[in-house]
C-alpha cells in the first residue's frame, strides 16, 4: 500500500496532491507549484522549463 504525503505549493502556499516541479525566472532554481500557479507562471514565460510531477501518492 502506498504512502500519502503533503507538499506546498512554493508560490501561494496551498497543500495540494499533485504539484509541477519548474523553473520559471532567471534564478534557474527548482520550486513545486499548484497546477493554477503553474498555468499562470508557464504562458509566455521564455524562463519556465518543466521538470516533472510530483505526486503525493506513492
């Protein structure tokens, strides 16, 4: 049986079950966001890279 586990978002803070791992400004670091933070920050970003989906089930 698989685990469940919590993260936030980086940008609005929500707790949620499935987050987007991206780099989005000129920083090149890694945060996890919420998929509404994630289609804001993603639109016409020449930044934004996606790096995978993290899953709070296990």
């Amino acid at each position: 049986m698989g685990r469940l586990r919590q993260k936030s978002c980086t940008l609005c803070q929500q707790s949620e079950s499935v987050l987007y791992r991206i780099q989005y400004d000129q920083s090149n670091q890694w945060i996890f966001v919420c998929r509404c933070c994630w289609e804001q920050v993603s639109q016409n970003n020449p930044y934004y890279v996606y790096g995978g989906t993290w899953k709070a089930k296990k």
